[in-house]
C-alpha cells in the first residue's frame, strides 16, 4: 500500500530521481503531480496555469542537476517551488494587466507552506489507500465522500444496507491502519523541519 516498502526502495527511488532514469521518474510524476497542481490551483485558481507552473518545475529538476538525499527534502523542494512560482505568477500576471491581485496577501511563513503541502500529501496518501481497496470496498468509500447517504448507496449499487454498512466498516478498518502508520511517517518529516 505505501510507496515505499523499506529503506532500500526509499533509496532507488531518491537514486533514480536523482540519476534520472525515466522509470523511476515517470512514477516520480505521477505520484506528486496531481498533489502538486492543487497546491498551485489553491494560489492562481486556474488549473491550466497550475499544471503549466508544475510541468516548470519538473522540467527545472530534470535539467538541473539537483539532488535530493531523503522524501522529506523533495516534498519540501517541491512544494516551495510551487508556491514560489505560483507567487510569481501571480506578480507577473499583476504588472501586465495591472490587476487589483494582492500577492502581499497571499505570502506565508515557513510553517504554512509545511502544514498546507502535509494537507496534500495526506490526501495524496488517503487516495492511493482508497484506490487499492477492494473494487466494493473503493466504491461505497468514494460515494460516502461525495456525500451519499447509505440508503442512497445502496440504491445506487444495487445491495442491501447492511451490506454498504459492512463494506464500509471494512473499507475504514484498511484504512485506518495505513494511515495509523503513515502518520507516524508525517511525524517524522516535521521534526526534520
């Protein structure tokens, strides 16, 4: 379920980020590139200019000869990147069309950046969790989220109540245990910072 069963698969990953090898950097997309654009969208609100603004950012890593020594100084890297480019979209954007945008407002300290890129990075990790439940499971989860009642679920889904209601207490025990452990793994991060 997690990204990384140990510390030997910590290290390839970090070493083929590092070294560049496509494998590992198509994974590397992939897993931080969603994350990232929500990120970026929470600052420009235009998820074209989002995208733009953390394709930059990959493609700055891949030409840059950048290396990274552990997961949390990538996130890191990562999302102050993308905060700071966001910013200087955004200040670009006001002297062109002399637009009545506040970036002053928009600035943050230090411990905002790491508390906003943790929201993502826990919703990146609770995605991923969902996504490797069982097919039933993942769908009676998703359409809770959406703000189903379970009597509408059951409908939906053509099953009995009680039925929704097992499958979801299941789905909420996996769950529960993956993010008991990575939370553990995001205490970590914050006290390297």
């Amino acid at each position: 379920m997690d990204l990384f069963d140990n510390k030997v698969d910590v290290d390839r990953y970090l070493s083929g980020i590092n070294h560049k090898e496509p494998r590992i950097w198509k994974q590397f997309f992939l897993n931080f590139f969603n994350p990232l654009c929500n990120f970026s969208t929470s600052f420009v609100n235009n998820r074209i200019i989002a995208k733009d603004i953390v394709q930059e950012i990959f493609f700055s890593i891949w030409q840059r000869s950048i290396t990274f020594n552990s997961i949390p100084e990538l996130n890191h890297y990562l999302y102050k990147s993308v905060y700071h480019n966001s910013l200087k979209y955004l200040r670009d954007r006001k002297r062109e069309r002399f637009e009545e945008v506040e970036v002053e407002s928009l600035k943050f300290d230090e411990g905002e950046i790491i508390e906003m890129a943790l929201k993502e990075e826990i919703v990146r990790k609770l995605e991923k969790i969902i996504d490797q439940l069982p097919s039933r499971q993942q769908k009676v989860i998703k359409l809770s989220l959406s703000q189903m009642r379970n009597i509408d679920i059951a409908d939906e889904m053509k099953i009995s109540i009680n039925t929704v209601k097992k499958l979801k207490k299941n789905a909420y025990s996996t769950i529960r245990i993956h993010i008991e452990r990575d939370l553990f793994l995001l205490f970590l991060f914050l006290l390297e910072y």
